[in-house]
C-alpha cells in the first residue's frame, strides 16, 4: 500500500524481487510536491524502517525489501518553498537594501 504523495495511493499484490521504489512507480510515481527523501514503510508489526545508508555510499531507500502488509509512507514536502513567496521575498530585501544605501547617501 502506497500513501501520501503518490499519483495514485492504492495497495498492490506483493511481488517477490520488487523494492520500495518499485511499488512507488507502479503507484504512478510521485508528486511534485513529495519529500523524496524522507520516504519510509511501515512494516504490519508497527516497525519504521527509512532510507539506508547515506545518499553518497549507500543504496538509499530504493532497495528496501517490501513484506506483506507493508506500507510505503510518502511525505508531503514541507520545506518547500512556493516560487512567488521566493520572488517576493527576495524583491523586498533587495528593495530595503536600496532604501537603507539611498538614506545612507543622502547623510
């Protein structure tokens, strides 16, 4: 069973040799506003198991093995920041640093 941030959260039969990530691709992927990197399962007896190893050395999370009764939790990604809230951010620093230099100036 796949939930949160996938095109189409739904449950699939287990299939032997099918990881984490496969599950994630037959469930349509993921959306664009999924944490892909906080990604876990929640295993039938309540056990959390998330990425392993470091994203450099290790295999990620793509090759965890998936049980029967096993979920794949996918995050919604809270840090994300919407482009307008950036744009309007950035403008109005840039905005007060003029005003602070103009008045600075003008002394």
């Amino acid at each position: 069973m796949e939930l949160g941030e996938v095109q189409y959260a739904t449950s699939h039969l287990l299939r032997t040799g099918l990881d984490r990530d496969a599950y994630v691709a037959a469930s349509g992927g993921l959306t664009v506003n999924a944490d892909k990197d906080r990604i876990y399962v929640v295993r039938a007896n309540g056990a959390v198991v998330g990425t392993t190893g470091s994203k450099w050395f290790g295999r990620g999370g793509g090759g965890i093995e998936m049980r029967p009764g096993d979920a794949v939790i996918v995050p919604l990604d809270v840090d994300r920041v919407p482009a307008l809230a950036l744009w309007q951010s950035s403008t109005s620093i840039i905005y007060n640093l003029a005003v602070a230099v103009a008045a600075l100036g003008g002394l």
